[in-house]
C-alpha cells in the first residue's frame, strides 16, 4: 500500500502541468483578469488541456486516497480521507462541467472547500502521530487558505492558484512522509 503513495507525488505535477501548458496555449490569460477555469471553458478552443488535465489528476488522486484511508485509523482521520476522496470527485468534475456548464461553480467551489475540510482533518489527526509533521501540515493548509481568502486579489486565478498549491504541498508531504515511514 506504501507504494502507491507516489501517486501523491504525481498528482501535482500532472495538475500544475497541464494548467501550464493551458496558460501557454492561450496566450489571452491573466492571472489578474481571469478564473483558473477560464482555460477550460466551453466557449475556449483547446478547453481539453485544462479539463483533461484536471481529470486525470483526479484519476491519479484516488489510489492516494486508498493510501490515506488505510493509513488513518482513527475516527478523525478516516473522515478526513472520505471527505478527501469527495474533493477528488470535485476536481474530476471540474474538468467534466466545465465553466460555462450550469454546476461549474459548485464542483469548484467544492473542490477547496471540501480540500480544507478533508486536510485539516487529516492533518489535526497527523498531529497526534506525528507533532512536527501535523502542524506543518496544519500551518501549510491554513497559510494557504489565509493567503487565498483574506487579501482582496484582482481576479479568482491567485487565490485558486495559492490554495491548489497549497493542497499540492500537503499531498506531496504526507506522499514522502508514508513512504519514508515518517507518519
């Protein structure tokens, strides 16, 4: 089951890849004019970078998931893990409803919201096991949600932007960490 943590390692490279590469297919995008989603929108030629990218890192996400719900015991951590695996299915419906589509901003919005719900959890339960880890992860999570929610940005693409960084960092840590046997 270790193993299969390098899917957390994966996931933000296939994620923050193809939104890369849909920032540089359309020339057109501004970090303080436009939504993440923006790039995978209906109306936009080439939307499927975006939206494909998207789905595939929810695809590569899931046997992370596996990974954390068997490694959670306890109560805390265990619902941390369900509550994770529904943002995943947020994220794979992001890039099936695309913006323009009438269930777009919910299955955004789901996504990090249910993201923060899910790590916190996990990373309150992390804590318990591990103190260092849990409360950089903790910090992490809630660094990210402050720097996206608080200032007032000039479009959504910076916060979006921060906060799935933000998630990525904490993927990728709990990834090293189970492998490495640290938690």
């Amino acid at each position: 089951m270790r193993k299969l943590s390098i899917f957390g390692l994966i996931v933000p490279f296939i994620a923050f890849g193809s939104i890369g590469l849909a920032i540089y297919t359309h020339p057109w995008f501004s970090f303080d004019k436009n939504a993440l989603s923006d790039l995978g929108a209906i109306w936009v030629p080439d939307n499927y970078i975006f939206n494909v990218g998207l789905i595939i890192s929810g695809l590569m996400a899931i046997p992370f998931f596996l990974v954390l719900f068997y490694h959670f015991k306890d109560f805390i951590g265990k619902i941390g893990s369900i509550v994770f695996l529904m943002a995943i299915v947020s994220l794979i419906s992001i890039g099936l409803f695309p913006e323009g589509t009438s269930i777009h901003y919910f299955v955004s919005v789901s996504f990090f919201m249910l993201s923060l719900v899910a790590l916190l959890m996990m990373g309150a339960s992390l804590t318990l096991r591990n103190r260092k880890i849990g409360i950089f992860l903790l910090f992490d999570i809630l660094l990210s949600a402050a720097l996206s929610l608080i200032p007032k940005w000039p479009a959504i693409a910076i916060p979006e932007t921060i906060g799935s960084f933000g998630i990525c960092v904490w993927v990728a840590t709990v990834s090293i960490c189970i492998i490495k046997e640290k938690i």
